[in-house]
C-alpha cells in the first residue's frame, strides 16, 4: 500500500507521458514536471501568506484575517483579484524597460531553483551533477532584480533601500554557501539527490540526518539564518521595512507587479527551506523507521510546513535588526562560526563513530561560539568590564 | 544545414553580442551594466552548451551575480556630474575602432582558414564536479593556493584603495 | 563552417566588441566593462577548444576557465576601487580628463 502511494505522482506523468508520439515524449514529461511543480508552489503561496497573517495575528493576540471563507482560508483570492485589478502606476520619470523587467528578473530566476529539489522518491525535476551550486548561481541572479527596482523607480527611496537589500543580500550569500558546504562535504556530491540518499537509514530510532549531528544542527541553525536574510524576511527586513522606509525598493510598484515581487520573496523563501530539508534535514526520508508508510513527498511538504511555521514564529518575536547591526552579524559572527563549522565537520569525518568525536566537535563549535558572542557584545573586549564614570 | 544545436547557438550567440554592444554604445551607464549581465548570462547558457555545466553555473554565480552587481555599485558611487550631456567617445576613437576591426578580421581569417579547428564534434565528455575537484586537489593544487593568495590581497588591496583616508585633527 | 569555428568565431567577435569598447569610450567603467568582455571571450575559447579538442579527459580548459573567472573577478573588484579613488580626488571618471601626468 505504501510503495504504490509513494510513485503515484511519478506513475501518473508516465502514464501521461505516454499518451504522447514518440518525439514529442520528452518535451512532454518535461512541461509536466514544471507545470506541477509551478502549480503545487502557487498554491503553497496562497497557502503560506493565510497562515502568515493568521500565525502572526494570534502571536501578535489577535485574529488574522477571519472574513474571506471558512476562518478566512479564501483570503489569498480576494488578495488576488485585488492584485490583479488594481491600477498599475508607473512614475512618468521611471525607467520604462528596465521597471517592467524587475519583477520578472526576480520570479524567474526563484522558480528555476526549484528545479533541483528532491520532493520525493524519484521526484526531482531536473537531476543535475552540480544541482547545490545550481542553486547558488540563480539565486545571486536575483540580486541584480532588487537593483532594477530600485534604480529605474528613480526615487531617493527606493534606490537607498536598494543598495541596502544588495549589500545585506551579498553579505549573507557567503556563510549561507559555507554553510551548505559542510553538507555537501559529508554527502560527497554536489547532486541534490545523492545529498539525500547519503542521509538514508537509521541506528535504532535515530535517523541519519546531517541536523542531528553537532556540525549539521550548527550549519542547519547557520543556513536558515542565511536564508531569512537572503529573502529578505524580519529580522532582516529593514529594506523593505514597513515603517521606515515605507516598502523600500519597490515602493513605487502597485498592482500585478508588486504582487510578483510579493511572490517571489515567498518562493525564494519555499525554495531555501526546500534545500535546507534537502541539506540537513534528510530530504524525503522520514523520521522514525516505523513511519516510512507515509509517502515521501508528503514527508517533504510536512518539513517544508514546519520551517515555514519556524519562519512566521521568528518573523513575529523577533525585532528587526538594524542595518549595521545586520552588516555586523553577518561578517564578524556568521563568517567565524561558517568556517569554524567546515572544520569540525572535517575533524568528525576523520575521527572514529563514538562517543570521543560527538564531544568534541560539540566543544569546537560551542567553545567560540560563546566566546565571539561576548567578544562582540562587549565591542572588543573580554578583559571584565571597567567603568568609567562609576565609582 | 541548420541542425538543432546549431540553432541554440545561433539564438545564444545573438543574446550574447546584442548584450555586447549594447553595453559597449549605450549612453546611459546603468543600462550598460545591465546589458553586460544580460551578455555574461548568454555566454553561461553558451558554456552549459559545450558541457561545461561547472564553468557554466560558476559563470552565473561569479560574474552575474558578483561582478554585475560591483560594476553596478561602482558606476552609482561614482555619478557626480550627470546632468551636462558629455561625449561618450574618446579624442581617438576611430583607431580604437579601426584596430579592433583589424584584430577581428585576423582572427577571423586564421579560424576560417586553419586546418586544425575542421574536426567534429566528439561525443561528450562524461565530466562531472567530482573529477575537478580531484583534478584541482592533485595536479593543479598550487595555482589553488595562488589563486587563495592572491583573492585575498585582492579583497585587502581593493578595501585599502577605495578606503576614505581619515583627516588628522 | 564546423561548430567548433562557429564557436571559436563568436568569441573573436566578442573579443573585438569588447576590445573596441575599451579603446573607444571615454569612462572609466565602460573600460572596465570591455575588459570583462575580452576576458569572457578568452574563456569561451579555452571552453570551445577543451570540448572539441583531443583530450578532454585531462579538463584542462575547463580548469583553465576556472581559474581565469576567479582571477577576473580580483581584477574587477581592484580595478573599480581605483576607479572610485581616482573619481574622490578629480572628481570625474573622464578618462580624457585625468592627465596630469601628460607630458
């Protein structure tokens, strides 16, 4: 009963795929595979910004949005059709080519990196050799869309809320890369796939995943701290912060447009959780041995639902950071603790399984990661504090 | 004639040299950048062409997305004097031009008229990530660590050279 | 006309453009932007040359292009921080206009 539920989806496009002449066949199995992964995304879009509102609402102790349908579940509609109809107001002085483009530079590039996700057993899209840095590579292509809509909206504004998010975004992209590093030097490979089937199997009850070992829940806590910065989400979102700088780099986008950009923001976010489960977190595989009855793309969307719930959790405690506390984090914090993790991944890859290398790679990370807590606290100092208008 | 790689390339290549010259004649400096880019990413989709997926996403990561973007923050660090239309050629542009025409037409005729670029293409090589890496950690380790060395003093040069100098009061 | 001269013949014509673009502009930048182009070009030939040449188990042109995309990288990060020094002290990036030490 499992296995066939498993395949299902994959049996499906191949029943699909051969109702096809023989030519046309891998054309077809190819637009199937984009148009169910665009599809499944979308919804998870609508899906993602109902849950955002209504877990930030009750965290925030009030109701979200409860009009629209049963406990407003048909909010992502109406937002839609507003979306859809309202006017789109391009300023006289913009940059007319360059200001349509942007949107389009940002959602493109987001939905080809979903492109080298395992959702499933077999259920990859596109099974690259290099699928990790493919992700990389068109996820630095979305900077140069945050840029256009600054640049071309030919707004104070918007152009200073633009270099904001490109710096803060080229910050974080490099302990965000070293920090998928230490997966993929444990795995071996750059194939997303091979990443996940080296977390197969379980000793007893404990799965093989890379989170649960001290080097990959340090590089897992490493990468989604990354990620958030990288989509731009609060804590990290003083550039599109909504009460400073009003919505920042796309303040003068309205109607389909920003709509666009709203979606490429929660995609991109979708596609750094999926390739955090995929790194850390053992991709499709499930949890406990006695649970691999649930089929696998199931157990990849639960993953993917639980980070998002983490994402909303953190988005409504957490203050926003400032821009040079921001700059701070991720250069004399994150940079340190990313390369300290590489190296204690490659000290547990060459000491013997037991007891000695948990307690020491534990050490190795938690060691400096209380000391460059203090360090950069007390601004320098680890001497104790002096007062110099006391006593 | 005109096969199916054949025809990806030709609409490739177009990409690639319109985004060329257009960031080579546009008067607007942003629009130049873009256009560059819009040029390095053709010649990434060119390089996934020949099978060098490696090169190819390195491409995209390292020159859209890192250098692009410095040219970028460079051209809008250094705008001060806009407004007055300037011109965009140099006092010697035409022996600019006449000498790149002249490097291209000897280009073009060794290539059209050597004997050793006339072979076809072989089947494509197997490469993947895990053969380079061992090729870098083996016979090319060395320019490795060079390349290290000489990022680094890059980083420090280029942060030492665009520094504010601090005025002693 | 092989593919391997329809490459080859691409990244001359690259060449060229970015080669006239960094004799024939007057900012600094778009220099700079030519000079990128004639380095790109330079790898499409080492790429090109490595897929349809002899050897290409050894990935020596890929290993080539590698190196040559990070060494470009250095050079364009030192190449527009003298550009942004050179713009703090005479205030342009003309290039007809900084030439105080023309003889």
């Amino acid at each position: 009963m499992a296995e066939p539920l498993d395949q299902i989806f994959v049996t499906l496009k191949r029943l699909l795929v051969q109702l096809a002449p023989v030519g046309w066949q891998p054309f077809l199995a190819a637009i199937i595979s984009v148009a169910a992964v665009i599809a499944t995304f979308a919804a998870l879009f609508a899906l993602a910004t109902v849950l955002e509102r209504k877990g930030l609402g009750r965290i925030q102790n009030r109701y979200g949005p409860n009009r629209v349908g049963p406990f407003g579940f048909l909010q992502p509609v109406a937002d839609g059709l507003k979306a859809l109809t309202k006017e789109d107001v391009v300023p006289r002085a913009a940059d007319q080519l360059v200001h349509f483009l942007a949107p389009l530079v940002l959602v493109v590039p987001v939905f080809l990196s979903l492109a080298v996700l395992p959702m499933g057993r077999n259920m990859v899209p596109v099974d690259l050799d290099g699928g990790v840095l493919f992700f990389f590579a068109v996820g630095a292509a979305t900077e140069l869309s945050v840029f256009m809509a600054g640049w071309s909206s030919r707004n104070k504004y918007s152009l200073l809320g633009a270099m904001r998010a490109i710096a803060q975004m080229i910050s974080y992209e490099v302990p965000l890369i070293l920090s998928a590093l230490a997966a993929i030097m444990m795995a071996g490979s750059l194939s997303t796939v091979k990443i996940v089937e080296a977390q197969a199997g379980y000793t007893g009850w404990l799965p093989h995943w890379y989170a649960l070992t001290p080097w990959g829940f340090a590089g897992l806590l490493l990468f989604l701290i990354g990620a958030t910065a990288e989509s731009n989400r609060s804590p990290f979102d003083l550039p599109e912060g909504e009460s400073e700088i009003i919505a920042g780099y796309y303040v003068e986008y309205s109607g389909f447009k920003f709509a666009l950009f709203f979606l490429g923001e929660y995609i991109g976010m979708f596609a750094a959780s999926g390739l955090a489960i995929t790194l850390f977190l053992g991709g499709w595989h499930a949890p406990l041995p006695f649970l691999e009855w649930f089929p696998s793309w199931g157990w990849f969307f639960a993953k993917l639902l639980g980070l998002l719930a983490l994402f909303i959790w953190v988005r409504g405690t957490l203050p926003r950071l400032r821009m040079d506390q921001l700059m701070n984090f991720a250069w004399k914090f994150m940079l340190p603790m990313t390369l300290i993790n590489i190296l204690v991944t490659g000290a547990w890859r060459f000491m013997g399984a037991g007891a000695a290398r948990w307690v020491v790679c534990s050490l190795l990370i938690l060691v400096p990661y209380v000391l460059l807590g203090r360090v950069l606290r007390a601004g320098g100092q680890v001497a104790p504090r002096v007062y110099r208008y006391g006593e | 004639m005109v096969n199916e790689p054949m025809a990806t390339l030709i609409v490739l290549a177009s990409l690639t040299l319109a985004g060329a010259l257009a960031a080579m004649w546009l008067r607007n400096l942003v629009h130049c950048a873009l256009a560059l880019a819009v040029s390095l990413a053709g010649l990434a989709a060119v390089y996934l062409q020949l099978d060098a997926q490696f090169v190819g996403f390195a491409q995209l990561l390292v020159y859209v997305g890192a250098v692009a973007i410095l040219i970028v923050f460079a051209i809008l660090l250094t705008r001060g004097s806009e407004p007055h239309p300037q011109p965009i050629l140099s006092s010697t542009w035409l022996v600019g031009a006449g000498v790149a025409v002249a490097v291209f037409a000897v280009f073009a005729w060794g290539i059209l008229s050597s004997k050793a670029v006339k072979q076809e293409a072989a089947p494509a090589p197997a490469t993947t990530v895990a053969q380079l890496g061992n090729q870098l950690m083996t016979h090319y380790i060395l320019p490795l660590e060079v390349l290290g060395l000489l990022l680094t003093s890059a980083l420090i040069g280029a942060v030492l050279i665009a520094m504010q100098e601090r005025r002693p009061r | 006309m092989t593919s391997l001269q329809a490459y080859l013949l691409l990244s001359a014509l690259l060449f060229a453009i970015g080669l006239a673009g960094a004799l024939a502009r007057r900012n600094a930048i778009i220099v700079l932007i030519g000079i990128e182009l004639m380095l790109n070009a330079a790898n499409l030939n080492f790429i090109a040359f490595w897929r349809f040449g002899p050897n290409p188990e050894a990935l020596t042109g890929v290993l080539f292009a590698i190196f040559s995309i990070g060494i470009a990288a250095a050079e364009a990060a030192v190449g527009l921080a003298l550009v942004i020094s050179i713009y703090r002290h005479q205030k342009t990036t003309d290039l007809g206009q900084v030439d105080s030490l023309k003889g």
